[in-house]
C-alpha cells in the first residue's frame, strides 16, 4: 500500500507537469462527418443551417470516393461538443468528430543515440527488445523545457558536480539569473552570496565543477537533445541545477534545503523568485543504514513533496533487502521519496542491487547504460547511479 500510495503520487505528478498537454491538437473549426451510405452532404449541410446548429459558413470536403461517404468540413468559428452532439443526433449522421493534427513520430539525431538502449530497445546492444522506458514515445508529448503553464522546469542535481562546459550539456545547466557572481553580494537575497551557477555546501560558494559521477547522472536527465552531437537526455531541453556536496551527510541536507528555499521562493513570489524544481536526484547512499537514525534526512523529503518536489534516490549496489536491513535514503519512508533499483537490458533485476518490498518502489535501467564523461567524452555508466536518474 505504501508502494502504492507513492506510485500515485508520481502519476499525479506527471499529470501536472504533462497532464495539460494531452488533447491539445484539436482543431476546434473543423469536424469529420460519416454520413449514412447514400446521405448527401449538401442537403445535411442545409439541414444544420436551417437548425440553427450551424451558424457560420462551411466547406466540405470528400475524404474518399462513393461508396464512401466521409467529409471533413471547415466552418469560420470554431464549434463546442455540444454542437457536435447535436450533429451526431441527426438522421443520416453516423458519426462525428473534431479534426486533429498531427506530428510526425521521430528520433532525435544526436550521433550515439543508438548506444542509449535504455532510451529506445531494439536489442542493438544485445538486449531484449522494448526494453527500455519508451522516450521515444515520451518525446510525442513532449521533449521537456517548459510546463503548459509557462514555468521553466528545473531538475536538482546533487552529486560531486558536473562538467558545465561538455559540448553536450550546455545550454542546459541551470544559472541564477538574479544573482551577480562574485561580487560578494547576495543580491537575489536568497540567503546565499554569489549562488550564480549552483551552490556547493561543502566549500560555501558556486563552485559546482568536478563531476566523473555527476556528469554521466546530467546526461542522462538532460544532455542537450537532437542538436547531432553525442547523446540525447530524456529531457532534451531542461535546466538541470547542480548542488554539490561534500562526503558528509550534513552536507546533503543543507544541499537538500538549498532547493527548498529556491522552490518555496518560486512558490510564494508567483515566479518571480526561485527556481520551478520539479525534481531532485539523489544518486548516493549510506549501505545498511537505518531510517530512524537519521530523521532530519529523511524529513527534508516531506518538506521538499509539500513544496511540489518529487526526490528521487538510489537504493544499495548489493543484494540485500533493503526492508530488512536498511538503507539510505531508500529506507526513509517519506512519500515523497521515489526509491530505485537497477535493473539490466533484459529487463531483470540486476544482481548487484537492493530490493524489498516495503522500501523500494521501481527498477530502472542502470547497468551497462550510456551517458556523458567530463571534457566532451561520453561512455557507459551503471549502478543504481545511473538507475536514478532514468527514473
Ligand atoms: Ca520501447
Ligand atoms: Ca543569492
Ligand atoms: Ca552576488
Ligand atoms: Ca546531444
């Protein structure tokens, strides 16, 4: 039921980042109309004027020929439902609908796109077909950037930083625009002086660079997309904050709190202030640790879901069951914590990786995946790691 509970969670989440994208390609002045075999399009046209369920003017079209008898029609004004209601209740009308665009069902034409078996499956790399998470089916609705509402998204990243320069993810690292670097000056006024690039909570400032393990974690959340070069993110256009941390758990929350107060500004200055973070990824861990000894951690999760933050972590690289002997952060029981296991390109559960039924919510595709290196390099990359990130 917990498992359950977070399932939806994500989903609602989802809707709200994508939900409003759905539906969006109607063409609300043009119908398609099935007649009865026989009707005449021109006496049913009539008809709908002389109902009053017309009132502007239409052209029709034949969609094949006799013994066919589909039309599309265009009108001047754009109809509601309930006139196609109406419509579909006369004698003669077999069906109607409103007419829609299209788009055409593309890859992106980034030049390794084809080592991402994660992305898209066709067993190039061995595996089993379809597996995979379907991006290509994602990228029909949309390929990321903006939310129907007109907010940039951001996802948070905390890792030893990220190469900001590679050739491939630039464009797509996130900066704070209201902050002037190095003038040791805070001049959003966000409590941090100078956060211009991102924040790093080990060495107080914006030094985010470093990054052999954030950098394969960035590209695989949002390497510049279908610009012919190297790799495609599952996002292709986001902007991706980097937060970095020392090797301290301190560290962690107060990289964590970095992001709250950014997404709580965004919140309660209407966009104004902040950053619109959707989503924070956690590829670290403490193996074999224990929820209840580390509550502050594990309460930060709650903070950032009532803020509209989904967090994202990675369970153990070991085949333990996390339910019964721990884990951070996939132990914490915050529903706001996505927890994630690795599994492989024939869709198993990696052996390697933690499991439990209480504690982790999904698999994601980690091992033997492929993703960015520093100084413009890309390679493989796996682990829970790399799970996370795909989730
Ligand atoms: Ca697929
Ligand atoms: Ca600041
Ligand atoms: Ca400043
Ligand atoms: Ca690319």
């Amino acid at each position: 039921m917990h498992c359950q509970y977070r399932i939806t969670l994500v989903l609602f989440f989802l809707f709200i980042v994508f939900g409003n994208i759905f539906g969006q390609n109607k063409i609300e002045n043009e119908l398609i109309l099935q007649l009865e075999p026989g009707a005449d399009i021109e006496n049913t046209i009539t008809s709908l004027f002389r109902q009053n369920i017309l009132k502007s003017k239409a052209s029709t079209k034949r969609l094949a020929p006799e013994p066919f008898n589909f039309w599309k029609i265009t009108l001047k004004r754009n109809i509601s439902q309930e006139t196609i209601n109406k419509i579909s209740s006369l004698p003669n009308v077999l069906k109607t609908q409103y007419n829609h665009s299209i788009s055409y069902r593309t890859v992106p034409n980034d030049s390794l796109f084809t080592n991402q078996w994660s992305l898209n499956n066709t067993g190039q790399s061995g595996g089993e077909n379809d597996a995979d998470i379907d991006a290509d089916l994602a990228w029909d609705l949309t390929t990321g950037g903006i939310s129907p509402s007109g907010d940039t998204i951001v996802i948070c990243i905390i890792d030893n930083g990220v190469d900001t320069s590679h050739v491939d993810l630039v464009g797509n690292i996130w900066k704070n625009n209201k902050e002037i670097r190095g003038n040791g000056i805070d001049d959003d006024g966000n409590g941090y002086v100078d956060d211009y690039l991102g924040w790093n909570t080990y060495l107080d400032n914006d030094n985010i660079s470093g990054g052999n393990h954030g950098t394969p974690v960035a590209g695989i959340i949002g390497a510049k997309g279908n610009n012919k070069i190297g790799i495609c993110g599952i996002n292709y256009n986001v902007k991706l904050m980097v937060l970095v941390n020392g090797d301290e758990e301190a560290d962690i929350i107060g990289a964590y709190l970095y992001a709250l107060k950014m997404r709580k500004l965004y919140n309660e200055t209407n966009g104004q202030e902040g950053a619109y973070i959707v989503a924070t990824n956690a590829s670290f861990g403490i193996d074999n640790a224990r929820a209840e000894d580390h509550p502050i951690w594990c309460s930060v999760y709650d903070s950032l879901g009532n803020a509209g933050v989904l967090n994202v972590g990675a369970t153990a690289n070991n085949n333990i069951n996390v339910d019964a002997y721990g884990d951070m952060p996939s132990s914490c029981p915050s529903d706001y914590l996505l927890t994630v296991t690795n599994i492989d390109k024939y869709n198993q559960k990696v052996n390697g990786a933690g499991y439990g039924k209480q504690t982790i919510d999904i698999g994601a595709y980690g091992k033997g995946t492929f993703s960015l290196k520093n100084y413009d390099n890309y390679g493989s990359f796996g682990g829970t790691s790399a799970s996370t990130p795909h989730a």
